[in-house]
C-alpha cells in the first residue's frame, strides 16, 4: 500500500514591492523631483494601502454612528466594524481573546497606560525596573517618570556594539529582582531583532513581568504573543499600514482586570451614582469616551491587507532588500552602519552615518531624487548616544519597496558625496 504523501508546506508568496506600488495611492503624487517616490520612511509611519483608505471612507460615509450605546441600526453596524477591527487584530498577533485587546492611540499611549495603571499600583520605594539601552524614548520616558513618582529605581540593560542586547548584562540584573522589564522588540534606529521569547522566559525566572514595545515588529513579522510569553504588548495602527490615531495594548487578562482604569468618564463604566462608580470590563474599562471607531475599521482592514501578502513573506521580503542594502552600503567609503549585521536579526531598518555630511544635508539631497529617508535621533537619543552619534541617517523598508529603491538610495548617497566631498 502506498504510504499518503505530507503535504507540501507551501512557500510564502514572493512579495513583489512594484507591483504592490499600485495599491497605495501616494506613490501616484507627483514628487517635487520629478522621480518616483523612494520612501524608505515606513518606520517613521507607512503609507495606507486602498483598501484601508476605503474602508475609512465607507466607515464615515455609511456605517457612522458612535459605538456601544445606541440601540439603533446604525449604530449596531458602526459597534460591529469597531470590534470586529479588534477581533482581527487579535488573531493577527495570537492573542487568546478579544477581551485581552485595548484600543488606545498608539503604542506610545499603552505603554503609558501600563506604567499609570499597573505601575503606580504595583511599585514601592526601591523597586526595580527594566528597560534597556535600545529603547524609543516611548519605551523609556514613561518608566522615568514612574520610577520618579513611585520612588522606584529605573535601569537600562547594556548594548553590545554590534547593537545587540547584553544578555549576560540583562541576568545580571534580573539576579536583583526587578518587578518588570520593559523591551522592544525590533529597535527602530538599530533594526535589531531581540530573542523576546527568551527574554520573557529569563525574565519570568526572574520574578519580572514583561512589556513588549512591538510598534516594529507586528507591522513586518510574524508576532504571536501568547507564544513569545510576554505580559503586556504595545503596537501602532499607522506603522502597519492602518490609520493613525489607533494603536493596541495587549496585556493578559488577569493583569487588565486586576489594574486600575488609566482615564476614567464615559463608556469605561458599568454604574455610576453619585457616590461611585463601578467599571465596565476588559477591555472597555480602558476605553473612556468616544473611541477611534472608524479607525477601528481601518486597522481591521490594514490587518487583512497584510494577512493576504502573509507575515512571512512579509519578513522574507524585507530580509532580502536589508541584506541587499546592507551590503551596498557596506561598499560606499566613510559610511558607517548601526546594528547587526546578520539578517536573521536585523529587521527592515539601516541606520548609518556618513563621514562629512549631515544627516539632515543627505536627507535634504536625497529628498532631491525623490528618496525620503529619516534623519534625527530616531527618539532614542539614549541609544545615539551609546555610538556617539547626535543623529543618523534612517533608511526602513516595507512592503512597497524592492532592490530598485535600495539602488537608488545608494546611487543618491554617493552623488551626495561626489557633491560635498568631491569624492
Ligand atoms: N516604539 C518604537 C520602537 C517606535 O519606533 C515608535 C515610533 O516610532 C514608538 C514606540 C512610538 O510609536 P507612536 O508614536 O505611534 O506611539
């Protein structure tokens, strides 16, 4: 009898970035340079495929009416569009229910919702918290305040200079006990992809809950949370194709109902007398006032964009255009680049810094051949500062780019050199 053949694991579809060009309407804006828009920005905030643009117009134009309290058509249609955005952002990054699924602004917004509502109820005087060297000024500012008014004390794990995260530094200090550890997932001014499941389980021996700041990972690979054992996680709706305005915090549900609300007034309440107030539950317990209900719909939308091209040709892609530019950039004099240099852990984003030229005069010069890059601090002036650097030159790639792009940003730097340096 013949033995039945395993299936063939199907490859992930190769995303062809030119092709995908034609989705997103901003690349048919004619550029002050007369080229075709190279945006290498997307770390910064991405550009918004039709099908989001869309679903926004039609969320405002036929299914708008405010959310969970009208006990009419309309708004049962605009209250299932809210929540079924949230429904798919759940199952996009593997959370076991919806109820563990906050909207919140942004990632910057949840990860202060953690540090007022879980921190301020849960630290004492001379406790320890965690962040680490690598972090976006969202992921540190929150903890420094809340060390500050908690009388907590607020340490950052070391970096390698490669840009990777210490790990004999990170046990070294989780041996004290810290109460958490506060980490990002992909560094948007490094690239660097950090070891999170092991993290969180070295973290958990430890006694430490973990915050994971995933504004760059859940927009380019694939994130489940539930298997990278985080506690809490933070994301962004306009980092991944969604509109602004929108962002999530996931956080396990025991955590969310025993927390208390970080704002408080309407639709975040259950009674209300004159006396007191009981709440409503997770996750409306966090959502006071009138949400980002078309918006909702929008992420719920960018959402199915990136499960159609697949999360893991979602990464593959960009592996690809990083190795490629990793090693073109490697190839240009008195260029310096951040970060790892293995692709296995580094995500779509090189930064670099050229001997004699500004970031801001390269951006400048590049802006001129219609390539937009970042240039700045990147909001990790912490991180700048551990490569002696003010600024960096930021290129981040996503779905829409190919090698065209990544040859075009190499020819643009080297005419800039050829330019100030005469090189
Ligand atoms: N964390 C990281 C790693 C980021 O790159 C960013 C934004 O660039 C944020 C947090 C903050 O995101 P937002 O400004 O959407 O709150």
């Amino acid at each position: 009898m013949a033995l039945p053949h395993a299936a063939p694991v199907a490859a992930p579809r190769a995303i062809d970035g030119a092709r995908l060009r034609a989705d997103f309407p901003a690349f048919e804006r004619p550029t002050r340079s007369g080229r075709p828009l190279a945006f290498l920005d997307s770390a910064a905030s991405s550009l918004k495929p039709r099908s989001v643009i869309d679903t926004l117009a039609d969320a405002y134009g036929h299914h708008y009416a405010n959310v969970h309290r009208g006990i009419y058509e309309l708004s049962e249609d605009a209250t299932a569009r809210y929540e079924g955005g949230r429904r798919r952002l759940t199952r996009f990054i593997g959370a076991g229910s919806w109820r563990e699924v906050v909207f919140v602004r942004n990632a910057t917004e949840a990860i202060n919702l953690v540090a007022f509502s879980w921190g301020r109820s849960n630290l004492r005087p001379g406790d320890l918290l965690l962040s680490t060297q690598m972090e976006h000024h969202a992921n540190l500012v929150p903890w420094q305040q809340l060390a500050s008014e908690t009388g907590a004390t607020l340490e950052y794990v070391a970096i390698t200079d490669d840009g990777r995260l210490d790990l004999d530094d990170l046990r070294a200090r989780l041996a004290r006990g810290p109460k958490l550890l506060a980490v990002g997932h992909v560094s948007n001014a490094l690239g660097t992809i950090n070891p999170v499941a092991e993290i969180a389980s070295l973290a958990h021996a430890a006694g430490a809950l973990v915050l994971l700041d995933a504004a760059q990972s859940v927009p380019h690979l694939p994130v489940d949370v539930a298997a990278l054992g985080v506690d809490f996680a933070a994301l962004s709706g306009h980092k991944m194709l969604g509109p602004s305005g929108i962002g999530a915090l996931w956080a396990r549900r025991e955590l969310l109902d025993a927390m208390p609300p970080f704002l408080t007034g309407g639709s975040m309440i259950s009674r209300v007398t004159l006396q007191g107030t009981e709440f409503n539950e997770t996750p409306w317990k966090f959502e006071a006032g009138t949400p980002a209900i078309a918006e909702a719909a929008g992420l719920g939308a960018a959402v199915d964009y990136l499960t159609g091209l697949g999360m893991d040709a979602v990464r593959a892609h960009e592996r690809e255009l990083f190795a490629a530019a990793w090693d073109a950039l490697g190839g240009i004099d008195g260029l310096r680049r951040l970060g790892p240099s293995d692709p296995d852990v580094h995500g779509g984003v090189i930064s670099f810094d050229l001997e004699g030229i500004h970031p801001h005069d390269l951006a400048t010069l590049l802006d001129a051949e219609g390539i937009a890059v970042r240039a700045g601090h990147h909001c990790a002036q912490p991180l700048m500062m551990r490569y002696d650097l003010a600024a960096a030159t930021r290129a981040s790639f996503y779905v829409y780019n190919d090698h065209d792009d990544v040859e075009r940003l190499v020819a643009g730097i080297r005419a800039a050199q050829r330019r100030f340096n005469g090189h």
